[in-house]
C-alpha cells in the first residue's frame, strides 16, 4: 500500500528518445509535483499540479510536458532526452501546505 | 543569493554526540519550514516540520525557529549511526505550494 509509487525505478535510455514516467498516490491529496534531482543532490521543484491545474511551472524546457489525468495521477513525458536530463526525478504529493510525501524516484540514465 | 541555504557539510560527530544542523532562508514572509533525511539512494523523508517560532521536539530531534533571523535549525541528540545520511532544509516561501530546497548536509556518526 505504497503511498506515492513513480514506474518506472530505472530508466537508461539513448540521447534523443522519449520516455515517460508515471505517478500515483493514494493518499487522496489535491496537489502532486515533479521534482529533479542532480548529481550533487539539489532537489529542485519543476511542476506542480492541484486538482488536475497546473500551478507551478518552474524554468523547465518544453521537452518536459507533464499531465494531470485525475487528482491521483501525474505524469512526466520527456521529449528529445539529452544527456543533461540524467538525474532521479521524484514525484511528490501533499494536502494544501502540509508537508510532502515523495515517490521512491525514477533514476534515468542517458547514453 | 539563494533561497534558502545550510551549512555545507559534510558533518561528522561521534556516536551519542549532537548533530547541529542549520538553514537560512531569504524570504521573510516564509511560513512553513520541514526537515527531510535522505538516505543515499532513497528518496526524502519528512522528519520534522515547524510552522512558529521556538522549539520543537520530536524524540533525539529539536528543530528551532527564528523569523525574525531566518534561521531554522535541527538538532539531533545522541546521534546514531543510523542517522548518518543527507539531511534536507525545505521552506514554503510564499505560503504558495512551492517548497524550496536547500543543498542539503551530509552527517556521517562515527560508531
């Protein structure tokens, strides 16, 4: 009865593909997020969705598209992966400002 | 300047000693205030939150907060070998659903 569960766990991929990575929550919170993570751990918001609206779109390229099909669920599609997307990306969720519950991560490599 | 920032680290203390962990923040009119530990390849779990000033304690874990210096810290008494890990500052700046990060300070409990 994982709380916050991101597939896939690993990605490796070639420069160039598209990938998406799924999330879902079961803690019936209205606000779910994409974070990134690099290689000197910065974590680091990129989107943010309440009740299926986009609330919060940091300085993320346009490869990066998320969607919000219903309050439990947002997914990241990536366009055109470039070697400088290599990082854990980590789904997160909370109810109004309470504090974040995060996915256990997708770590995507790109060669 | 950065949002919000803590001390580098990396921080070693013997087992059974106390761990002091700090975070400035730059927005004053910041809210809500979180401490998260992460584990190497985990991903990042709540340990403390703090949403007025003093102290808050939580078992071996006190966090403290000062607005009118933007400052919160996390103590950790009696540290363990199982707390050595990443230790994460998060504030909600703008009582938005935006949390921002800091780098982050690693502690290692020397046994």
């Amino acid at each position: 009865d994982t709380a916050v569960s991101q597939t896939p766990k690993y990605l490796v991929t070639q420069m160039g593909n598209d990938k998406s990575i799924k999330c879902e929550q079961n803690l019936g919170h209205d606000t779910m997020y994409w974070y990134k993570q690099d290689s000197k751990k910065f974590l680091k918001i990129m989107f943010s969705y309440n009740n299926k609206e986009l609330i919060i779109n940091e300085t993320v390229p346009n490869r990066f598209s998320p969607k919000s099909p219903d309050k439990a669920h947002l997914n990241l599609h990536i366009n055109s992966l470039e070697l400088g997307d290599s990082a854990v990306y980590f789904c997160a969720s909370s109810q109004d400002n309470q504090p974040q519950h995060f996915g256990d991560g997708t770590r995507l490599s790109i060669l | 300047q950065k949002e919000v920032e803590q001390n580098s680290g990396p921080l070693s203390v013997p087992e059974g000693a106390i761990a002091s962990l700090n975070c400035t923040y730059s927005d004053r009119g910041s809210q809500s205030f979180f401490w998260y530990r992460q584990y190497s390849g985990k991903s990042p779990e709540l340990i403390m939150s703090i949403y007025s000033n003093g102290d808050k304690e939580d078992g071996r874990f006190t966090a403290q907060l000062n607005k009118a210096s933007q400052y919160v810290s996390l103590l950790i008494r009696d540290s363990q070998p199982s707390d050595s890990a990443t230790y994460l500052c998060a504030v909600n700046m703008r009582g938005d659903y935006k949390l921002s990060f800091g780098a982050g300070t690693t502690v290692t409990v020397r046994a």
